[in-house]
C-alpha cells in the first residue's frame, strides 16, 4: 500500500503569478489525472423467496452481464480503455442503509440565486 504522502512529495513549486506549476520537478501540464466511470449495480433477491441459488449461478450470471457491459461500452464510453469488474455474492444480515446527512450551506455549496 502506498503512503498516503507519497504522491505529494517535493520537489514541488507554484510561482506567485500562477503560470508555472511543478510536481516532483515535472510541469503539471505533464500530468494527467486519472478519470473513471465507476456504475454500482445491486441485484436483490426478495425477501421471502425460497430457493436455493447456487454460486456457478451467481458465476454464470456475473459472466453475462459483464460481457453485456462489454459490448456495450465501447458504444456508450467509446473513451475507456479498459474495464474492471468486481462481483460478490453475500449474505446482507445487517445493511445499513443511511439517509443523507446534510451539511452547512456554503458559497461553495450553495446555487448562486
């Protein structure tokens, strides 16, 4: 695991006019930052419905919408590259599902009227 100070290390310089920006002796415009689409997908199985499902199931299932996915992405986000798909199959005893929890206005939180 990286240390969380590792990626903001010196040499780093920001001149007072706002023109130069280096990061470990690189020009920021060197850099790009990492951008991705991340999509959560939950499929719940009601309550009560009595059935055992079993996990080449579950398997086989995750295999065909991912490889829905796939052939879809590249008509819909033609920009990616690649895709990472994490699947899990669990038993939710206790899932805790908050609701919001506002925060403070702010100017940089709140619509300009």
């Amino acid at each position: 695991m990286k240390n969380f100070g590792e990626n903001f290390q010196s040499p780093r310089k920001i001149d007072t006019m706002g023109l130069l920006l280096i990061y470990r002796g690189v020009p920021m415009a060197d850099h790009e930052s990492p951008r991705v689409l991340r999509l959560t997908f939950e499929f719940h199985v009601p309550l009560g419905l009595r059935t055992n499902i079993q996990g080449s199931r579950v398997q086989k299932a995750a295999e065909a919408i991912t490889s829905a996915v796939q052939a879809l992405a590249g008509q819909v986000f033609p920009w990616a590259s690649e895709m990472r798909v994490r699947h899990e199959w669990s038993y939710a005893w206790h899932d805790h599902q908050p609701e919001p929890i506002s925060l403070p206005a702010t100017d940089k939180n709140t619509p300009k009227t």
